[in-house]
C-alpha cells in the first residue's frame, strides 16, 4: 500500500470523520426512530458511498496523470488550498455559531432496514461536499508511480473502517450522543479544533510540495 504521508492522511480522514456533519445527524436520527440496527445499517450505505467518490477521484486523478505531472501538482495545490478554506470555515462557525446541523425530516424515514441502507447510501453518494473533498483530498496521499486507483480505494477502506467504528458507536449510545451534538458549545470546539488542524495540514502539505518541485 504505497500511500504518502500516512499518518497526516490517519490523523486527517479521522478528525473530520468525527465532526458533526449530515452522516452524524442521519444516524442519530435513524437510531432513535427504528433502533440500533437501523443506525448501523444506516452507517454501512453512507460507508458504502465512499467507495463511490474515491473510484471517481481515482479516475479523475489517472486522467490528470496521463496529461502531465505539472497539471498533478497543481491539483494537488489547489487540493491543499482547500483543506485550507475548510479549516478556515470551520474555525469561522466555532467563534461566529451557528453549526447548523439540521437535516429534512422528510429525507430521513427509517422503515426498515433496506430503506436505512439506501438513506446512508444516497445521502452519501449524492452529497457534493463529499464528491468534492475526495477529489481534492485524496491526491495529496497518491504516490503518481504507483496505481491511483488501487491507493484511492485503500484510503477509501481506512476510511470506510473509521466512519463504520465510529457511526456505530453512535447508534450504541444514541440518547447520550444526542445530548452532546445538541450542545452548542461541544459543538464550536469540534469545530475550532478540526479547523485548526485542516490549516495547519493544508499549509504542511503545500511546503510539502513547494520542497518536492525544488528537488527536481
């Protein structure tokens, strides 16, 4: 498994798997309305969808590729950039508010197990924030000598093992979890922590580069 600065990858896909987002809320609410068994399958479809954004960023990556190693290194500074603005983004709603973790009631029907493995799934797979984030994150861990795709979906799997750990945890201790996504405050320091971490990662990750390009 040929995946660079691993341990900036582990530490980065797991601060932001534990940030509140949409796939919190859509488990927490499928578990208090059907029961632990739908918030796990709930977490199994949203899970699945990586596998589906990290096939089409090894796709868009292996095409980049085959154009030019220039055209590679800009993506991969422009992804860097954008870790960047999501730290900035998230440091911006841990001391302005507003977390706004909400979701459309009428999106989330837990009736049954096969409907929660779609929620998950869809939710996932149809998020363009994730479609986006997987495009530009993962080009900065794909080693260009070795198959993007192969590495794309190992990441995907790490992740995959993450996000399942812990959305499970949440739909095994779904009344306590609730309480603390409803505070405010627990919420501005998940969101002040990440932020300050997705800065400091963007900007290590651009030096990275700014080394690389000196080297050659």
């Amino acid at each position: 498994m040929h995946i660079l600065n691993f341990e900036a990858f582990l530490l980065a896909i797991t601060l932001l798997t534990i940030t509140p987002g949409i796939d919190t809320v859509l488990v927490i609410k499928n578990t208090s309305r059907s029961g632990g068994r739908d918030g796990v399958v709930t977490s199994l479809g949203i899970c699945l969808g990586l596998f589906v954004h990290a096939t089409f960023s090894a796709v868009g990556i292996s095409a980049i590729l085959l154009q030019s190693a220039e055209l590679f290194s800009i993506m991969k500074w422009i992804g860097a950039g954008y870790l960047i603005w999501l730290g900035i983004g998230a440091l911006k709603t841990a001391f302005i508010g507003n977390a706004g973790l909400t979701v459309n009631d009428s999106v989330v029907r837990a009736l049954s197990v096969r409907r929660s493995l779609k929620e998950g799934f869809l939710s996932n797979v149809l998020n363009p924030k994730t479609a986006v984030f997987y495009l530009a994150f993962l080009p900065q861990f794909i080693d260009p000598l070795h198959s993007p795709f192969l590495q794309a979906m190992a990441m995907a799997g790490i992740h995959f093992v993450i996000a399942m750990i812990w959305q499970c945890g949440l739909a095994g201790a779904v009344s306590s979890a609730k309480r603390f996504f409803a505070n405010p405050h627990a919420l501005k320091w998940m969101e002040g922590i990440t932020g300050s971490v997705l800065i400091l990662l963007g900007a290590r990750l651009l030096l990275d580069e700014q080394n690389l390009d000196r080297n050659e």
